[in-house]
C-alpha cells in the first residue's frame, strides 16, 4: 500500500497559501483543506473570536490539535496552515514527519500589495493599520517565523509561484 501524498504549504499571510492550495488540489485531484476554516468550522466561532474569547494559547493549542488531526488522515490531500502555524508546539517538525511541506516565499511588497487588495480588515493582525505600519508588521513577523518557514522541504520563491512549477518540484523531491 502506498502512503497518501501529503502537501502543507507554509507561508506568510498573503502569500497564497490557500488561493493557491485550491488550485494544486484541484489540479491534482485531491482534498484541500484550510486549517483556519477546519478550526471555525469545528469550534463554530472564527478566529478572531478565539483569539479574542479564549486567547492565543488556546488558539494554538487547538491549531496543533486539527494539524494533528489533519496530517494523521489517511487520503492525500493540499493544506494551507495559517501564517503562525509552524512556529508553535513544534508544528513545523510535525508537518515535516508526515507531509512533504512547501514555503510560499513572496515579496514583502507583494505581500503588502495582496494584503490591501485583499481588505486587510479581514485579517484581524492587520486591522486599523496604515501601509506603513503594515509593511512594519509583515518585516516583524517575517523576522520571526522565517526560521520557521525555511525547514520546509521545499521553498518556492518569487510573486508568480504557479502550480506547474510546484509540481515539477514535487517530481524533483521525490527523484
């Protein structure tokens, strides 16, 4: 029998992760799941409700608890992590034990340009921020999670990542 190919795409938030892990699975026919929306749908509240009810150490104690659920499946299936995802409960070396992991690396301009197309207000750590103390935001976080990001077996850089070419470096990772 062989084992399910599982992808986990790892990232900061607007790099793509879920638009792009949508259309990977599809391309390749498989699930996809998003965390975050695994996490709202299951706990009937949204994140930012969570965060704001619970805190952030219950967040990512439940966080670890889908990854956990999600990666011990047994269908293949594309996954989008949420931006903070690996660098908590040594998620990020849970991913890499059960999945092939893939970090989405963007341009911070990109990332700043993405994030004000895509209504920063919808992302609770950008809310009431100007440009500037945004692109400040995506600078600090990515100072602290990059660590984090580049364990990931593969790294796709650039702000035109396409599915071809991950698939491509799929078949290469597994030559």
């Amino acid at each position: 029998m062989r084992t399910p190919l599982k992808i986990v795409l790892v990232g900061m938030p607007g790099s793509g992760k879920s638009t792009f892990g949508k259309a990977l699975a599809r391309q390749l026919n498989f699930a996809f799941v998003d965390l975050d929306e695994a996490i709202e749908n299951e706990e009937s509240k949204s994140i930012r409700e969570i965060f704001e009810i619970e805190g952030e150490g219950r967040f990512r104690e439940l966080e670890t608890d889908y990854l956990e659920k999600v990666l011990d499946g047994v269908e293949g299936f594309v996954l989008s992590t949420g931006g903070g995802t690996p660098c908590f409960n040594d998620n990020m070396d849970l991913i890499n034990e059960k999945s092939v992991s893939v970090y989405l690396e963007v341009t911070n301009e990109e990332l700043l340009k993405r994030l004000l197309k895509d209504q920063a207000g919808k992302r609770p750590m950008f809310a009431g921020m100007d440009e500037g103390e945004m692109i400040l935001k995506i600078k600090n976080l990515l100072a602290q999670r990059e660590a984090y990001y580049l364990k990931a077996k593969i790294k796709l850089s650039g702000d035109d990542i396409s599915t071809e070419l991950l698939i491509s470096e799929l078949m290469s990772f597994f030559r």
